[in-house]
C-alpha cells in the first residue's frame, strides 16, 4: 500500500464524509446504493473505489449495508463531526 500525500489525504476525507453526510441525510430508511454510487461517480469514483470505500467504512463500524441500502451508525455520525471540523 502506497502512502498518500496530503492532497490525496484531504480529498479522500472529503469523499468520506461526503459519504457519510450523504447517508445520514437519507434518514433511518437508509440510502440506496446505487443514488450514493451515482453521486460519487459525479466526482470520478470508480465502482472498485465505491466499494473500497464503503467496505472499508462498514469494516470501521461507520454504516450498515442492508437490503442494498446503507444506513449511518452512531460511531459514523460522530466521525462525520470530526471531519466536518478538520475540514471546515
């Protein structure tokens, strides 16, 4: 694994709580997939990068994937608070 500079640091923090942002707004219903895809892919996220990065982001405890929706857990609402301060 290559490690990344700071401007890859700060645009993947940004896709991850723009991620995160994104699913929390859909509510307790959760966020289809393929509407969180879709607005990734507006910035150039690759299927494979989607994936990694939402596996990763459920690997960490931050959402839930069920019934091909994702839903925010309390840990990622929180993470969600941090970023919005380290990138605001």
């Amino acid at each position: 694994m290559s490690n990344l500079n700071h401007e890859q640091a700060k645009a993947l923090q940004m896709a991850y709580a723009a991620t995160l942002a994104t699913i929390q707004s859909a509510g307790p219903d959760g966020a289809p997939s393929g509407v969180v895809y879709a607005a990734l892919m507006t910035y150039g996220c690759t299927l494979n990068q989607f994936q990694s990065l939402t596996q990763g982001m459920e690997k960490q405890g931050h959402i839930n994937f069920n019934d091909l929706k994702f839903t925010i857990t309390h840990k990622g609402s929180e993470t969600l608070a941090r970023l919005e301060q380290i990138l605001n």
